[in-house]
C-alpha cells in the first residue's frame, strides 16, 4: 500500500469550480496531494469573503530539490476530485521517488504558459495572468496563487500532510463612502483608481517588486458605490501588488447637482493577499460669512495580513 500524502494550501480560496478538470478520488496506487483551506470552512462566507472568490480552477505542482533551481518533476493543469471543503490531486509517483523535495504550487494561472517552465528562476519572472483597464480582476475566474514548502521528506515525515501556505497574488480593497452630516446628501456615487498594475509576478521578487511605468493604467470608468441601509454607499475591487502608490478618485453629485464633485485620496502599496478596508468620510464646512459650501473628506485605512490580522 502506497503512502498517502497531502498537500494542505492555508488560504481563503477552498473550493473547485464546476468547470474544473476531475478525476475520480484515487486509490491506493497512487500518491494523492490534498488541496484545502484546513483553517476555514464555509462558515467563513461572509460580506468580507464571498463564495465567489473561494475558487480553485487549475492547479500546478512543481518539485525541486531541496535549494535547487531545476524542476525535476511537473505536472501542469493535473486534474483534481472535489469535496466538500477540498480538491484531491493524484500523482502517478511513489513517495520513494520523490524523497525529500521543495514543493512549488501555482493556483488559478490563467492562459500563463507554466508547461515551458524547467526552472524555479523562469517561474520568478513569469507574470500573473494581465488584466486591462475595462478587465477588473475577476472573482468568476478565480485569483492567481502561489505557495511553496521547503524541503518535505515525503519517504520519513510522519506528517498526515505537506503543508503549503499559498497567497493570492492581489490585493482586495473596499471602499465606504458615508456623509455623517446629511447622509441623504448623494445618491449617485462612484470611484476610480489610477496607477494600477496590470499584473505582477508569480513569485513575489525579494525586497518587493519593481514594474516599468508602462504597466500601469487607470480604470477605464468609474465603479459604482452601492448604497446600503446604513447611509453608507460600499465598492470592492482587486488590484495586483505593485511597486507605486495608487490614486482613489471619489464622485459624488450633492444634493442632486450636475455638477460632479471630486475628492482623491492616494492608497497604500497593494500587498498581495491583503485586505484594505478604506473608509472615507465627507462633511460639509460651511462659510458662515459668504455661505459658500466646502467639504472636506476624512479618510481612514485599515489594514489586513492574509491570516485577517490588523497591521495597521
């Protein structure tokens, strides 16, 4: 009887698509890697983390030895089963061929050609699937991940499972615009980034990555803020980390006005897997002497490392 392996990736991302290609749950005559989400289950559907981003579509497993560059073994676009909270991978290798390995998995890659890659340096300089100004990432297509664990003795660890923490190559960021003053102020609200990426790099570069000024562009039109029950108006876009700060435009008509008002605020650096929650508040200063109206926003920014753990 072969020995059962598992690879477990720790992200918010837990389940398989429809679409998917599928295998039957293999046997014992084969090595079978387990893909997850063993920190979060479906109770973890929430306004934050939407079943619609909770995807795994395609799947590449790369293994190397331990510190080594060559990829020695590959398999790209494997089929996989599903389960209720996972996706099963078989493998037509006995533990014993393997020995101990670096484990490479890339999640959710698009058209990107993995299949030429012989190489862990190619795949340090192969881009994420690229979005265009009118392409906002997708969550229908899933988001491009990448993990790795280092040096797994597939013949001696006791372990039930490998252990492979993978990120999403974006960042999330949502956005609440509220009047405190007069929440009925506006009824027509939207935003727009500038200075966006249009992709990043599979492998995040060590001391961050640096993308040519020609790879950044500006939404093509603004997105809707959507009101809710609170007097508040919500949006929520993706964005590939970069190496520049990107710009918020915000667009409010007063009190049913033509005439469009503006207000900017510049974003932090978009970290990959990270989650922006940026709040921003607009109130009205108003010149007793001319009565002339001002407004000035209050901008707050939380935040979040991939485990949901405030930073800042």
């Amino acid at each position: 009887m072969r020995k059962i392996i598992y690879i477990t990736l720790l992200l918010l991302i837990y389940g398989c698509t429809k679409e998917s290609p599928l295998v039957e749950i293999p046997d014992d005559n084969a090595l079978t890697i387990r893909l997850s989400g063993s920190e979060f289950s479906t109770k973890t559907v929430d306004e934050d983390n939407p079943a619609s981003e909770q995807i795994i579509n395609s799947v590449a497993i790369m293994m190397t030895e331990p510190s080594s560059d060559e990829i020695t073994h590959s398999f790209i676009g494997i089929g996989f089963s599903r389960g209720d909270d996972h996706c099963i991978v078989s493998l037509p290798l006995e533990p014993e061929e393997l020995g101990t390995k670096d484990i490479h998995v890339v999640t959710n890659y698009g058209n990107v050609d993995l299949a030429s890659i012989t190489t862990i340096s190619q795949l340090k300089e192969t881009k994420t699937p690229a979005v265009n100004k009118t392409n906002n990432l997708n969550t229908a297509t899933g988001f491009c991940m990448y993990g790795m664990t280092s040096a797994y003795d597939f013949v001696n660890s006791e372990d039930s499972y490998v252990n492979v923490t993978v990120e999403r190559t974006c960042a999330k960021m949502r956005f609440t615009m509220s009047f405190p003053d007069d929440p009925d102020l506006s009824t027509d609200n939207s935003f727009l980034i500038t200075n966006a990426a249009s992709y990043t790099y599979i492998i995040e570069t060590i001391g961050g990555i640096a993308l040519p000024s020609e790879s950044y562009f500006n939404f093509a039109a603004p997105l809707e803020l959507v009101s809710n029950v609170n007097g508040e108006y919500i949006g929520t876009t993706y964005v590939y980390e970069a190496s520049s700060k990107p710009t918020v435009y915000f667009y409010t008509h007063f009190s049913g006005s033509t005439e469009e008002q503006t207000f900017i605020t510049t974003l932090p650096l978009p970290v990959r897997n990270y989650f922006y929650d940026i709040t921003v508040q607009i109130y009205e200063d108003n010149d007793t002497r001319t009565m002339h109206r001002n407004y000035r926003i209050k901008t707050e920014i939380t935040v979040y490392d991939g485990n949901g753990k405030i930073i800042s």
